[in-house]
C-alpha cells in the first residue's frame, strides 16, 4: 500500500467512474483498476462494489476513505515541512 493508492481510491470514490479517476489521475483505466484492485487483496476486503458499471463503496469502504483522506492530509504536511527546512531564511528568527 502507497500513498498513489489512496490517491486512487479517494478519486474514485469522488467520480463513481474509472474511466473518469484514471483521467483525474493521469494513468490509464486499467492501471488505475489494478492497483485498486491489488491494494483490496493486500487487504483483504472489498472498497467498491462493481454493478453493472457503477462503482459503489461498500460500508467498511466508506471508513477506508475517511481514514485515506486522513492519511494524505497528514503526508501533505510532511512535504509542507520538508519544503519549509530547504528555505534557510525560514524558522523562528532570534535577536
């Protein structure tokens, strides 16, 4: 599991669409689906429910998505931080 894999199943959870979250993503459909697909056998359980071409989120889904958010939020802040340290004017300035 990677962060490029929450990324994918927040956007797909956003469209309803592979198509559609593998443009917004910039990959190709069956990329996207593969990877998807994948990080739900790394888990073992089931994100999206695929019927008849609609693309639902299942219960324990929709918890998987908040906590991805979460995640992604969090790993901003990271780069946030680490882009902050490579300016050597930044920081608390002391006299």
């Amino acid at each position: 599991m990677n962060l490029r894999d929450l990324e994918y199943i927040i956007k797909l959870s956003e469209t309803g669409h592979f198509g559609r979250a593998a443009e917004e993503c910039n990959v190709s459909q069956p990329a996207l689906s593969m990877q998807i697909k994948k990080l739900e056998q790394f888990l073992s359980i089931q994100i999206f429910e695929r019927i008849n071409k609609k693309v639902l989120l299942t219960p324990i889904g929709e918890t998987i998505i908040e906590q991805a958010k979460r995640t992604l939020i969090e790993a901003n802040k990271i780069k946030e931080i680490a882009n902050i340290a490579k300016d050597p004017y930044s920081g608390r300035l002391r006299i």
